[in-house]
C-alpha cells in the first residue's frame, strides 16, 4: 500500500514535468540536471520564479524535481517599456515643438507690433537750420599794450615783441607782412644805415597791420 502511494506520487511528478513547453521565443534553454528544482534553477541563474514559470508553460506549481527537462532560462524583453519610452520620447518632441511653435509666434507678433508702432510714429519736423553770419574779426584792444613810439595813427593790428624774436625780418614773417611795411607802420625803427632795425624792443607793442 505504501509502495503504490509513492508511486503514484512519483508518476504524477513525472507527468508534470513531462508537461513543461518552453515559449516559442526564448533565447537560452537549459537542461536541468538529476535533483534540481525549479527554486535550484531560478537560484543558478539569478532570475525570478515567475520568470521562469512565464517563460515554460507548465511549470507553474512544479515542486518536485525537474531531472533532465528541457525549460527556457532566457527571454526577449518585452516590448511594453519599449514602446513607452518611445511614447514618452515622441510626446516631448511634440511638446518642444509646440514649445517652438509658440515663442515664434509670440517673436512674430512682437516684431510686427513693433513695426506698427514705428511707422505710426509722427516724423520729427526738421527744422532749418539758420543761416550763420560770418562772425566779425574781434577787435584788438589796444589800450593795454606798451606801445612803441612812432606808430602810425591808422593802426589795427599790434605785436608785441617777445625774447624769442629774431629781428625785424622775423617778426615781419610771423605777421605775413614785408619787412619794409613794418618800418613803414613804425617810423621809430631805424631802417637805413648800418644800424637797420635797431630800436625792436621786447616787451613793446610794434604795428603790424592797419
């Protein structure tokens, strides 16, 4: 009685073992050895019962031992996180896209606000600009100066001798006039003789222009 209880037993574990059928896409079988169990495969490679009970058809509830079958240890990926994440990819490129969309749309309508209100600005009236009058020599005032003696009564123009002055001839250069219209003006410069030009003083006001 006992003999045919164990059996039994065992033929119902066969069967059951006998009923395993791997999924059509696995990638990895393995054949379990003489004693491993479905928890020894599972251990072995590092996955999941359920992961093994969702690739084998049939395995599911298996406690005894496997001894010899033939049961899928590796499968592809399935496609659901794929396809999410493709999802969610697609999703912000549209929202970028609309995200563009819109501030060039808002850049468009600014820029052409802003050309609105430019033209609808009043020109500035521009104004004549007024003749200007040739603005009159300044008067020299001659009041001040240490003139020399023997000016002529007509004189407009002064210069008054510095230390730097080399002569007559040189002062006359500097006024852009002729030595001889310098001693015209100034009838107290010697001009004739050996001693020309020997009364030029510094410090005094000579006539260099009428």
């Amino acid at each position: 009685m006992k003999f045919t209880a164990i059996a039994t037993a065992t033929l119902a574990i066969a069967g059951m073992a006998s009923a395993i059928h791997p999924i059509h896409s696995c990638q990895e079988r393995y054949v379990a050895r003489v004693g491993e169990t479905v928890s020894d495969v599972a251990t072995k490679f590092d996955i999941p019962v359920e992961s093994l009970n969702k690739w084998n058809h049939g395995l599911q509830g298996a406690t005894g031992n496997l001894n010899g079958k033939s049961i899928c240890v590796k499968a592809p990926k399935t496609k659901a996180k794929r396809c999410l994440a493709e999802k969610k990819a697609a999703a912000a490129k549209k929202a970028a896209a609309e995200k563009a969309a819109a501030e060039k749309a808002a850049a468009d309508k600014k820029a052409a606000a802003d050309k609105e209100k430019a033209e609808e600005k009043p020109k500035e009236e521009v104004k004549p600009k007024k003749e200007e009058k040739p603005s009159q020599p300044a008067q020299q005032d001659d009041s001040k100066l240490n003139k020399a003696n023997h000016i002529v009564a007509n004189c407009k123009k002064f210069y008054t001798i510095t230390p730097q002055d080399g002569g007559c001839v040189d002062v006359a250069a500097k006024n852009g006039i002729d030595v001889e219209q310098l001693y015209s003006w100034n009838k107290g410069l010697h001009h004739a003789g050996d001693h020309i030009c020997d009364n030029l003083d510094t410090g005094k006001a000579y006539c260099v222009g009428v």
